[in-house]
C-alpha cells in the first residue's frame, strides 16, 4: 500500500471523524453487550462475531487506511480505539465504574486506573483482557502479543501499554495511544514534537540548500557519499541480497571547528531530502537517575523509528569520549549510557549525524562504526571570500571583500554574524549599504569573543 496523501499545507487528504464516530458507536455496542454477557453468566467468547465492525471498503480517511496498511483485525482496531476514545469520547467508560456490591468496590476484571487530573476511567490491559478474552486464557495469552516489540503498534509508535512498577501485573499499564498518532487521526496533521525533559530533541529546519554552501573539495566529496545513501539507501536495502550484507540505517561523523557548517548541513540534508531532521541534547539525556538516560532517549528513537528521520548529536564527544577504566559506580553507569546509545544508534534504520569539534576526542572503537566521516576544516581564502560574496550579495559594499577575506581567518558561522550585525546597522540608516566600519566593528566583535584584539 502506498503512503498516505498529504495536501498541499502538510495536512492528511481524507479526514477520519465520520470513520471515527461510527467505529465508537460499534465500540459502545461492543462494551454494552460484553457486560450483558458477563452479568447474565453467559462467556461466550466468540460474541465478537454477532457484532461484525463497521465495512471500511472505499473509505478514504487516514484511520481507515491505517487499518487496511498493517491487516489489523478485529482485536487490534477494538485496541486503537480504545486507545483513542480515552481522549475523544472518554464516557464509553463510565460504565466501567459500577460497583462489585459483594467486595464494596470495582470489579476487578474490568481493570482500569484514574488519572492524576482526569476523574473518568481509563481502560488496561485488564480492561482490554475482558472484552475481547473473558475467560479464554488462550485469547489472553494471545493479547499480549499485541504488545510485543515486533507488532505494528510498537514498530511504527501506534500505541502500547504505560510501564508498571515491579511486581505489577503487565496488563495493568493504560492502552495509551502515541502523540503522534492522537494528532493524525484527529487533526489531520503530522504530528513535531516539542522539546521536553522527556523527549530531549528539537527539530532543525532551514531554507538554505546546498547551492548556497561553500565547502572545500574533501568536504563536499564526502557529503557525496552522505547524501547518496540518503537518496538511494532505501533502495539498496530493498535488494535481499544486499540487505543480507548490509546493516540498516546509515551512520556519520562530522568534526571541525565550531562555526564550520555541521548543524546547517545536517539540516539541509534534511532540507534536500525531504526528511524531519531533530537535534538530540546530550547534555539533557545524560541523567544522574539511573535508567532516566536510556528512557529519554528511547523516547527519541521510539519516535523516530520507521519514519526515516535524521537523528543529529551535537557535541557527540559528551559521550563518546575516549574511555578510561572503570574507577566508581558513576563509571561503570557512564559506560552503561555509551553501550545503550550505541546499541541504539546501530539499530536505528534512519540516518544518524554525530558532530564533534575534535576528532581526537571520540574513541577509536567508536570511530569504526561509522559508514562516513567528514571533516569540516576553516575555509581557506578563496572559500572565505566566496562566503562573503556570497552572504552579503542583498547589500552594496564599500569595503573590499577580497581583502577582508584574505585579513581575517573567520569561519562561515562567525561571517553569519558579521551579516547580522551589519545588517541592523544598515537599517537603522535605511540604506541597503554595509560600510567598511561596519564590516570591521561586525568581525571585532567576532574576535572579542574569542578574547583576540584587532
């Protein structure tokens, strides 16, 4: 099946409400007679048959074709929209609140759990366990395969079961349906996520390509071969023979100095491909808080899975670098972190960018995992001064840009801010001219930062 149309705005073409509203109102029926069932002592298991759900054959919304894409049957579509109902329609519950009289409390085989600010009952497990399985213990054991790491739920981040504490029964978890797909079904849009504690990334866009880069010739032989497996990667993993040979996913290194163009080029990878790239904070997912590392960043590369994101480490060296023995526990749980986020980024199938400053300070061990590295050195003079010419094209220049290049050993990121500098000083006296003052105030202040006096 082909992937789903998005409109012209980003927007899914063929939205799901009235699909929706008449897979709740089969949903409601489901529960009502479920619970007739089981209060008159009838367990008839295959009841499920009497209520045959709504023909989803030429509908056209995004929740229609999500369940024609990955074959869901009947338990997998009553699952997604109990997963969604807690949000849209959370009353089909309510009835889930009667009183077991003989124990003074709920019934223990309707599950559920109340959230901290919700009052309403959300659906478990449990809950799940006593509409579809009642007391088939086949059928129950059957459930839990919905939730395993290989069915369509967990691989494309549809929905799962929340964690339990130790010791608490699996099907206790709430059906919980991911952020991502909430926002599909119901808004008709992709869903970005948003920098959290939780999900330590931030999207990086940008409008430049790569027409309006300047690198040296190593550097853009490399982001050749960078740029080739993004076009083609999918492709060559799609040939079974080669797929035998070839891990999935595609890893690379950028290191230079920083100001050199390895966050603006992962962005334009992005930006040429097509694809969502999201700039992933180290320095947020190291947590003292043993297994906080590993949650926050399998939140991002949950996230990303199967969506061929490109995943961006900045200052991969916080990291990855070099290891010494293992002296305390900090040390030893320092190493657990590294070995985690390898062993994720191994099996990543997207593209993984990992930039640093200095090559030196990433262990060598590490360094043989990549498929790429690329050096980002200073811009020589010619490159310099293409760079100038280039960013200050919208403007009339008094000064004389050769010379400035050849004067000033700046990298691209610092001629950025002389652009901005002169920029506001050309519109505070309104004229589209960038004066040899300007230019030299604008790169005195790039020095100052580096405490170097012109």
């Amino acid at each position: 099946m082909n992937t789903f149309q998005f409109d012209t705005d980003g927007n899914i073409a063929g939205h799901s409400l009235g699909t929706i509203r008449e897979d709740l109102s089969w949903l409601t029926r489901i529960i009502e007679f479920r619970l007739q069932q089981h209060f008159s002592g009838v367990d008839d298991d295959d009841f499920m048959a009497s209520l045959p759900p709504p023909d989803l054959s030429g509908d056209e919304s995004f929740y229609a074709y999500v369940i024609k894409k990955y074959n869901f049957g009947t338990p997998e579509r009553v699952i997604l929209l109990m997963a969604l109902a807690v949000h849209v329609a959370p009353v089909c519950f309510d009835i889930f609140f009667l009183k077991n009289e003989n124990l003074n409390r709920g019934y223990t085989e309707f599950g559920g759990i109340i959230g901290t600010a919700h009052s309403g009952f959300i659906p478990t497990g449990e809950t799940l366990s006593f509409l579809l399985c009642g007391r088939n213990l086949e059928k129950r054991f059957q459930l839990i395969e919905y939730f395993s790491d290989y069915h369509p739920f967990y691989t494309q981040n549809i929905l799962h079961l929340s964690d339990v504490k130790d010791g608490d029964p699996i099907f206790s978890g709430a059906v919980t349906i991911s952020k991502e797909y909430l926002t599909l079904l119901t808004q008709g849009r992709p869903y970005y996520p948003h920098y959290t504690s939780s999900f330590p990334a931030k999207r990086l866009s940008t409008s430049l390509t790569f027409a309006d880069a300047v690198y040296d010739e190593h550097t853009s032989q490399a982001l050749e071969d960078v740029r080739g497996w993004i076009r083609h990667g999918r492709s060559i993993m799609a040939d079974s023979r080669l797929r035998t040979f070839l891990k999935q996913g595609y890893r690379v290194l950028f290191y230079g100095p920083p100001g050199t163009g390895k966050t603006m080029t992962a962005a334009m990878l992005g930006q040429e491909a097509g694809l969502d790239v999201y700039q992933v904070d180290l320095s947020a997912v190291v947590s003292k808080y043993i297994g906080e590392t590993e949650k926050n960043l399998a939140n991002v590369f949950n996230m990303a899975e199967n969506k061929q994101w490109i995943l961006f480490f900045d200052e991969a060296d916080a990291l990855f670098g070099k290891r010494t023995q293992t002296q305390s526990s900090n040390d030893q749980y320092a190493n657990q972190q590294v070995s985690y986020l390898l062993q994720r980024i191994e099996d990543f199938n997207g593209t993984v960018v990992l930039a640093t400053n200095f090559k030196d300070n990433i262990d060598t061990a590490f360094l043989r995992r990549f498929q790429s590295i690329v050096f980002f050195p200073k811009p020589r003079m010619e490159h310099r001064l293409a760079l100038w010419r280039k960013y200050f094209s919208p403007f009339e220049i008094e000064a004389d840009l050769e010379a400035i290049a050849h004067e000033f050993e700046l990298t691209g990121g610092s001629i950025i801010n002389v652009l901005r500098y002169c920029s506001i000083a050309a519109q505070r006296r309104g004229a589209a001219v960038v004066t040899t003052e300007d230019l030299y105030k604008g790169i005195t202040k790039e020095y100052q930062k580096e405490g170097v006096t012109i």
